[in-house]
C-alpha cells in the first residue's frame, strides 16, 4: 500500500464521515424540531417511546444525537428517564438503517447526488428545499468517500502485516477494544460499522471477527452522550448510563452467540455479499438486545442509579400539589396551581438566602444542595407552565382565565430570581477560588441591598398569596424596589471612590459590579411578583 492509496483512504474516509454529518444535519434541520415535538407528546409507555426513538433516529441518522436529545429533555424535566429508555431502546435500532443504505452499494448515482444537492442548495429560496439539497449532498458524499476508501484499501492486501492480522484476528477481547477505540474516535457507531463494510468488501475483514468490533463500536458509541452529559443534572447521566448499559448487554449476549454457535456462517449462507452480511450482523445484534431488553426498562432505569445514586433532595423534583392525571373544576385547579407556586416560591427565597450569606461569608459550602434546589426551581417553573398551558386549551371562566395568564409571569419572575442567586453562589467561588476579598463597606452594602430584596421579596409573596394588592401596599412596594436601585447606585459610586483609593482590586470590583446587578433584578422580580396581584380577585376552590 503505497503513499497514494493512504492519501485515497484518508480522502475517501473524510468524505464519508462530512457525508454522513453533513446528511445528518440536513435531516435534523428540516426534520428534527417535529421529531422534538413528537418526542414530547409520544412517550407516555415505553413501547411508544421506543417506536418514537426508531423514528427520530431514522430521521437524524444517529443514535447518539437522539440520546443527546432525549438528555436535553431530560434534563428539562420534560420527560422521565423511564420514558427516555424507551426511546433510547428504539434509537439503538433506529440506527441500523445507515448500514442498510451502505449494504445497497449504490455508488454508481453519488456524483449526480452531490450534483443535484450543491444545485438545491445554491439555487433554491426555501430553506426546506435547501435542508433537502443538504440531504442529498450529504448523501452523495456519503456514497463518493465511500467507494474511493472501498477502493484505497485494495492495496491494504499487500500489506503483509495487516494481511498476518486479519487472517489470526480471532480474538474477542481484541476485537471489543479495536471496536471501542474506533468508534470514539470516529464518534459514530454508523460511520464506525460503515468502515467495516467497507473493508469487507474487499475481502479485508472477516465475518466473525467483524462481529466482536461491532460489539465493541457499539459500547464505544457511548462517548458522545457520556461527554455530554458531563454537566447535565442527574436523570440526564443516568440517561447515559442507560445507553451504555444497552449496548454492554447486546456485547454480552452476542459474544457467546458468536463464539459458540453458527451465528456468523447462517448470515454468510445467507447472503454472499460481504457488505450486506456486516450491516445484517448489526441489525440483528441491534434487534434481539432491544426485544430481550425492553421488558426490562424499569429494571435498566435501576441500574443507572447504581451509577448516579441518588442525592437526598432529588425526591422533591415532582409536583406535591398539582395532579396532572386528575380532572378537577377550574377553581380547584387554580386553588392546586397557587399552593405549588407558593412553594416554588418558598424554595427561590431559600436558595437566594443561602446564595447571598455565602456571598457574604465567602463561604461555598452550600454550593451543591444550591445547585440542587435551583434544578428543582427549573423543573417547577417548567411543569406548571406545561399545567398552564394545557389549561387554556379549555375553557375557563373569566377570573380563572385571568388568574392563569397572571401566573404565568409569576412562575417566571420566580425561576429568574433562583437564576440570579446561582448567579451570586458563581461569584463566591470565583472570590475563593482567587483568593479575593470584599472590602468591610463593600460587605455592609451588599448586606444592606440583600435584607431590602429579601423584605421585598416577603411582602410581594404574601400579597401574591392573598391575591390582593392596595394601591397603598402597591406603593410601599415600589418605594423599597426604588431603594433597591438607589442603594445599587450608591454602591457603584462608593466602589468607584474605593477603586481610586485602591481599597479593592479591579478583578474584584467586576465582580462586585456583577453582584450588584444581580441584587438589583432580583428586587425588579420581587416586585413583578406583588404587581400580578394587583388587577385580579381571589381564586376560592369550591
């Protein structure tokens, strides 16, 4: 294999792999937001979830872009993990359907492909019919790498090496690790199964041996939703765990079948064609770990927690008030939505308090149970809005409507304050982590702002909970939101003459500039809070 095959099989390889992104990219874009909109609606049982998941990855050409995505709805509170497995389940098979269209070798058409997609996309207005240029762009890019690296690796048969190692290649473990390795570098178990189709069809690549790296691509096609969920909360990593443990059980399973039976010479006497026997390999180990696993989905759902146990507080991410699956009239329903929003209240003005003494204290001990609680907020502030809104859908009588559309603000005003007390915990541990201090006045101010904002805070919840706003308390509420902003602009003042002084350090007075802001929106918010209860009367539940 001289220098030019190599330059072949790297161009060939490249063209592939931009192909199958490139394809990809063009589905989701024209079809992804209704597979994101389906996926909300469609995953109430896991048999649902895993036909939903099939679709979805047929559509987006990726296994591990639907597990990103059901992570992302995850981590959103929009769906449970139970339902995310079974969409996991179903993108796993979903998969498969790249190795069919690379089985059906269809070469001959790519150059009039990427003719026909590079017209679409340079000539046409409409962005769907450009998304659908991409498609086929990406498709005859697919095809074109393809044939030039099925190509490149004919001289790979002159390799005595490589020839020595295909020929003794019969170890399992050897062929997991190569699997593995291949498919985290490649970041695509299709693209990954698409290279040994590839050498396949040169005679490269050995049925039995191609089974043991497919069980390894596989597992390794683990990476991506693993480095995505790095940062995510913890449903969204047991998600990834969940993928992970699919594809280690269908390597456990089909390591054996392989070995020990004749799993490898029934395909062959199937089909003599190398690149349909590789992607009909796949297929089957694809299927039968779905079939044998998703009766199990709730026993899956366990084991991910042996991975990411369970923290103490997480039980509280679900609504104690609200029934979703229980009709009751209007005014129950607004009566039920109240009581939980008062208790996301109750829950940002705690995360604000513990945020804010840190700050004071340069203290971070409370950083993670924060953190926690400001994930509850977020989760709060998205299933009652969902409530809402399926709520307007019927209809409701005329201080219910109201109610409802005030509410919604309210929701918002809140979760924003739980944003900004997160924002003021991040503070803090940029001052520990640099060894910053505030000066003494700086600490006064900040304290002086905080009880003001958190007073504030008090009175517009309890005015929110009486569904009741004076045009005197209204006043009294917007004079302490006005001392709020005064008291900020004093600061900034004050922190201007101590910089000239050199009392603090630039790298701190940004800082403090920040949280000043922060203190600031959150009196803003508090008093958006008292002004939803302004117009309305109150909601009874009758």
């Amino acid at each position: 294999m001289g220098l030019d095959d190599l330059l072949l099989l790297l161009g060939g390889l490249g063209s592939f792999l931009f192909g199958m992104k490139y394809m990809g990219d063009g589905l989701e874009a024209s079809a992804g937001p209704k597979m994101s909109a389906l996926m909300e609606k469609l995953t109430r049982t896991p048999i649902r979830g895993f036909l939903l998941g099939m679709l979805v990855t047929v559509a987006i050409q990726s296994s591990s872009a639907t597990t990103v995505m059901v992570m992302g709805f995850i981590n959103a509170g929009i769906l449970t993990l139970a339902q995310g497995t079974g969409v996991i389940i179903g993108a796993n098979i979903g998969t498969t359907i790249t190795s069919v269209l690379i089985a059906l070798d269809i070469s001959a058409i790519a150059p009039f492909c990427i003719f026909a997609g590079a017209v679409a996309m340079l000539y046409c207005k409409k962005n769907l019919h450009k998304h659908i240029g991409q498609v086929v762009l990406g498709f005859g890019l697919l095809f074109q790498g393809l044939h030039t690296m099925s190509g490149a690796m004919g001289g790979l048969k002159d390799v005595p090496a490589f020839q020595s190692f295909i020929t003794t290649a019969k170890n399992p473990v050897v062929g997991l690790l190569v699997g593995v390795v291949l498919c985290a570098v490649i970041q695509s178990s299709s693209a990954a199964v698409g290279v040994l189709q590839a050498l396949a069809s040169q005679g490269l690549m050995p049925l039995h041996f191609a089974s043991f790296l497919i069980c390894g691509i596989n597992i390794g096609s683990s990476v991506p939703p693993f480095l995505s969920a790095i940062n995510a909360k913890n449903n969204a990593k047991r998600a990834a765990c969940v993928y992970f443990i699919y594809n280690v059980v269908g390597a456990i399973i089909f390591v054996p079948i392989t070995i020990f039976t004749p799993f490898t010479q029934t395909i062959e006497s199937i089909t003599s064609v190398p690149m349909v026997q590789v992607s009909l390999c796949h297929i089957i180990f694809k299927v039968v770990t779905a079939v044998v696993l998703l009766p199990f989905t709730n026993t899956i759902v366990k084991l991910s927690y042996i991975f990411v146990p369970k923290k103490v507080h997480e039980d509280e991410r679900r609504l104690l008030y609200i029934d979703k699956n229980l009709a009751t009239s209007p005014n129950v329903m607004a009566a039920q939505v109240q009581k939980e929003v008062e208790r996301m209240g109750q829950i940002a003005r705690a995360n604000f308090v513990r945020a804010a003494e840190g700050l004071l204290k340069n203290d971070v001990s409370q950083a993670s149970f924060i953190r926690d609680q400001e994930d509850l907020i977020d989760y709060l502030k998205h299933s009652i809005t969902e409530f809402l809104v399926q709520a307007t859908r019927q209809e409701l009588p005329a201080p219910v409507s109201l109610y409802v559309s005030r509410i919604f603000h309210v929701v918002s005003d809140i979760e924003r304050i739980g944003d900004h007390s997160l924002n003021l915990l991040e503070r803090t541990e940029m001052f520990v982590d640099r060894g910053l201090l505030y000066s003494a006045k700086a600490i006064d101010e900040i304290e002086a702002i905080y009880e003001t904002d958190l007073y504030l805070f008090d009175r517009s919840i309890g005015a929110f909970r009486r569904q009741s706003l004076t045009d005197s308390e209204e006043g009294q509420l917007h004079d302490l939101e006005e001392t709020v902003d005064m008291l900020v602009l004093q600061s900034q003042d004050n922190h201007v003459v101590r910089l000239r002084q050199h009392q603090c350090s630039t790298e701190s007075g940004l800082v403090f500039d920040e949280v000043l802001n922060d203190l600031e929106r959150i009196g803003d918010h508090s008093f958006n809070i008292a002004q939803a209860a302004k117009s309305g009367k109150p909601v009874r539940a009758i």
